[in-house]
C-alpha cells in the first residue's frame, strides 16, 4: 500500500492551483473531479468535439480561463488525476469514491476541500416548471452545450451572475424580455465603498447593465416575484415592481439565482467547526486566514469555502497548499503566503460589497404562499414547513427534516435548504441563525443501486 | 412536441442516434443527455411525488432533478451524461433488472 495521499477534491481554480503548488514541492496529489474535465464552473470547457475559441466561451476570462487550462495540461502527468469521480462520503480512515460504478477508499493524510458552489435560490411559485433554470445552469447551457435555455428568457434574482448570465444570452441571440432583480437599486450605492475595491470587476458589471439597456433589454431592480405561469413549460413570469404594480412578462424561459451556495458536506462529514456567516447568511466551515479548517489535515479554499469568485479561489487554493505543506513539514517562504493573503484582502472586501448591493433576498420567504414547492425534490411546501413549525414546534431544521422531510430528497437539501431555513425561521418569528443548519450525511450524493464496493 | 433548448452553433457534429421512450431521437456528439432530449422535449420526467413535469434544475450535478432511466433500469444524470449511438433512454422509472 503506498503512503495515505495528500489529496485535492474538486479541479476549478482553487483546486488546480492548489495541485499545482503541491506538484512544486515535490509531491504527488490525488486531485478528484466529479465532472469529466477541469475547469471547475467559471472554467468550464466544452466537449473536445467543440469548436468555439476560448474568447467566445469566457468573454473577458478567456486569458485567465486558458492559461489556467494549459496549466493543468502540463500538471496533468504530475499528478493521480481522477475525473469523474464522485468523493461521497469521507472517515478518518478514508476518502469515499466512486468512479465508473465501483466504490472505493482512499487513504489521506490531508485534505484540501475545493469543491465549489451552488446556485443560491429563494424559490418562486411555479419554479419547477420545465423551463426554470438556475443561473449558473443557464450559463453552462450555453457555454459547454452551446445551447439557450429558451428564445425569450426571462432572468430573475439578484447579484452579478443575474447580470452577466442576461448579458451572455443578449450576445448570442436570445431575445431577452427582462433582467429582474430583487434588490433595490439604492443598495448599490452603500456597496460602493466595498465595490471600489476591485475596480476592473466594478467596471466589468457597469458595463454588462449599460450594454443590455443599449440593447433595450428592460432592467428593474426592487422586484418582489410572484409567481411563474404555464402549462407544462414556462408562459410567463408575474411580479410585483418596487413601485407596487404588478407586471406580466411572458417568456419561454427563467433563469434564477440569488447568487451561491458553498458546498461543505465534505467538510461537515470531517466534523469541521462550522459558524454563521452574516453577511452572507450562511453556515460555513470555521477557516483560518490560510484556509487550516479546525480538523487537523483539513483545508478550505475557492467558493467552497467562502463565495468569493475564481480569481480569489485561485489564490485562495495556492495559499491552502502552502498551509497544508507548512503543517506536513516542507518549507514555504513566509513571502509567498503573504503575497496570497495580500491578493486576497481586496477580494474579500468585493465580496462584502456583492452581498451588501446584492443580499439574499430572505424577507420574500415569509411572503411565499403556503402551496408553494420549496424541496423540488419531493414537493413540500411553504405550508407544510409552517406546520412544521408551529403545529410540531420544529425548533430547527433538521428536527423539521425529521418531521416532513424537507432537505430529505435526493439533493440532500442543496437547492432548497437556505429558503427552507428562512421559511422556518420566519414561522418562528426567530432570526435564520437560530435554526441552525441540515447536517451532511454520506452518501452526499447519490450512489447507483448496481454499485460494487472493494473488499 | 416542441423542444425546451435552441441550439446556438456547433452544430456540424457527428450525429448519434438515441432511442428516448421508443421513439428514435438524433443527437449530436458531445451533447449531454439532458440538451439532446430538450432540444426536442419539453420535459425529462415526471416528479414522484406531484406528478409533475420536470427538465432539470442547476445543469451541475447538484439537483438531481434531471434523472432519466436506462431500459435495464439503471438511473442517469441527464446534465451529467453524454450521449452515446444506441443509448436507449426511459423518462418514467422501471423495475430495476440488475442488468447493465
């Protein structure tokens, strides 16, 4: 057997540098992808069969996104790459895999968890119409299928994927017929000392919104959704304006998303320290300033960790390596990590601003009415998360989990935990942190019933 | 039945033919699941527990709101999986033979 493996879960920026600084001082890492190429989101690459140059998949990124691909190539030999396959479940002993339908365990002497993040979404009466789409699902459509998730889309929720995803589409021919967003204008104005901070970023969005209302593309801010219509597929959107008035927008399609979720079921399973985060109004794995989680061997870096975007996450992930090779006894020039630490101070203070202009818009969950389906995956409503709450007296989340299954589903809660915290909390009349968060449990995803485990 | 996706290029590749439900269905290569089927439907599934119709959620793996079944039973990721000639694709669930 070979000595257990330093190993790096999820191959986007943060994991790719984080490999790579490992690669530079001699070791050998295991880096584990679900997805069948590196990239991570932001990243993504098309099917090798596709023939876009990278400046029409990644705009502006197309310099970041191919330097960041020709670096893996050259790591690619260095290292135990291991595409599709699925880390499921994580013990002392070993880190749970599967690939290509047979599981097995890895032994680890440390970990760097980089494994990204999910559409944030407060969900909308009629959200599981064929035609809703995340935004984050709306942009892969296009970039790695070269595909629009409609003709006449419409894109509702907040933050500046809601912006650049509009944008995207704008681009590429879609007729888009409205770029809703929850937060109100005004909120842009006290973000703008936070936003100053990264300049080119600020500017890049200024330029997205005044180029899709050159293009008459109707933009509103302050929108309260009401719910989407349809038989079958999406017809149109209502929604109420700041002003008031309620609005019909018809459209083919939705793409929705109040900006990210990190992943951390990994580092749950580890039985990292977790906190609330209030700006971001998450639970998120206690991390030191270099990524050290509270498990020894354990680090966090790239949107896993904390929402912070791929430039952030690619120092973020060189940085953990640092700490990691630190603890494993390798020497690093104390100079390299204060560079990271320092390239990582405005990024945080962006990140700040994003969710101060952009907030999770949380005051909508008391406002969603009982039929609404918040857990896509088996159907419970608004009402029966109520109930939960005051007919059962669910304190928290996971005894409302017990009690009707919410976050039970196949999806393990990732697309309606948040809104179902909210939903919970607001019944409660408590603030979303005293609801506590769904505890992780393996396996994180689902595992095909034909799965053949190694002795 | 009109599909959910419009294709916006790449379409000079190799062509791969699925068989969805029993009726034959030409995808490209390269296209996942999902997009080869929404380009000509309107949903992947129906939801177990409403009824409802379905056609995926977050196109990353995260929803699980995408399944779709092989004949033999074997449950897929329609974001997740690539076409390949001679798939034979359900989008109701079957008994599960055990057979690949």
């Amino acid at each position: 057997m070979d000595r257990p493996a330093v190993i790096v879960i999820g191959a986007g920026p943060a994991g790719i540098r984080a490999a790579a600084r490992l690669v530079q001082a001699g070791l050998r890492p295991v880096l584990i992808e679900e997805g069948g190429r590196e990239g991570g989101q932001i990243y993504r690459r098309q099917p090798a069969n596709f023939t876009r140059p990278p400046a029409a998949l990644y705009g502006a990124d197309a310099g970041r996104a191919t330097r960041l691909h020709g670096d893996f190539a050259a790591l690619r030999a260095q290292i135990d790459w291991r595409p599709e396959t699925l880390a499921w479940g994580v013990t002392e002993d070993g880190l749970m895999l599967l690939r290509e339908g047979r599981a097995e365990a890895l032994p680890w002497q440390a970990m760097i968890l980089a494994t990204g993040a999910t559409e944030r979404v407060m969900p909308v009466p009629g959200w599981t119409l064929p035609g809703v789409y995340g935004l984050g699902g709306a942009q892969i459509a296009l970039k790695a299928q070269a595909a629009l998730i409609g003709q006449r889309p419409v894109f509702l929720g907040t933050g500046p994927l809601l912006y650049l995803v509009a944008w995207q589409y704008a681009k590429a021919g879609a007729d888009v017929q409205a770029v809703l967003d929850t937060s109100p204008w005004h909120l842009r104005l006290r973000a703008a000392p936070w936003l100053a901070a990264r300049p080119g970023m600020l500017a890049r969005g200024l330029r997205y919104t005044a180029d899709l209302r050159r293009r008459g593309v109707r933009l509103a801010g302050g929108v309260t959704p009401l719910g989407i219509e349809g038989e079958g597929q999406v017809a149109a959107l209502r929604w109420r304006d700041a002003a008031g008035r309620e609005q019909r927008t018809e459209c083919d399609a939705i793409g929705l998303g109040h900006g990210l979720r990190s992943e951390t079921q990994l580092a749950d399973l580890l039985q990292c320290d977790f906190a609330f985060d209030p700006v971001a109004r998450q639970w998120l794995p206690v991390r030191d300033a270099d990524g050290r989680s509270t498990r020894t061997g354990v680090y966090l870096a790239g949107d896993g960790a904390l929402a912070r975007g791929a430039d952030a996450a690619e120092a973020a992930g060189q940085l953990a390596a640092c700490a990691a090779l630190r603890d494993l006894g390798h020497p690093v020039d104390e100079l390299e990590m204060t560079t990271l630490r320092g390239r990582l101070r405005p990024m945080g203070r962006f990140r700040r601003g994003i969710e101060t202009a952009f907030p999770w818009p949380a005051r909508l969950a008391a406002g969603l009415p009982d039929e609404t389906v918040i857990c896509r995956c088996e159907s419970i409503t608004a009402g029966d998360i109520r109930a939960s709450a005051r007919a059962l007296d669910a304190p928290e989340v996971n005894r409302a989990k017990a009690f009707i299954r919410a976050g039970m589903g196949r999806c393990q809660g990732r697309v309606c935990g948040l809104a179902a915290a909210e939903v919970l909390a607001a019944a409660r009349g408590v603030p979303v942190e005293q609801v506590g968060r769904l505890r992780g449990a393996a396996p994180v995803k689902p595992l095909p019933a034909a799965t053949e485990f190694a002795e | 039945m009109a599909g959910l996706f419009h294709r916006i290029g790449e379409r000079e590749r190799r062509p791969v033919r699925l068989v969805v439900d029993g009726t034959p269905l030409e995808a490209l290569e390269g296209d996942t699941l999902l997009v080869a089927i929404l380009t000509q439907r309107a949903a992947l599934r129906l939801n177990e527990f409403d009824g409802g119709p379905r056609a995926g959620f977050c196109l990353m793996g995260a929803c699980q709101d995408c399944r779709v079944w092989t004949e033999a039973g074997e449950s897929l990721r329609a974001c997740s999986t690539p076409v390949a000639e001679g798939m034979r694709i359900l989008t109701r669930e079957v008994a599960w033979t055990g057979q690949p």
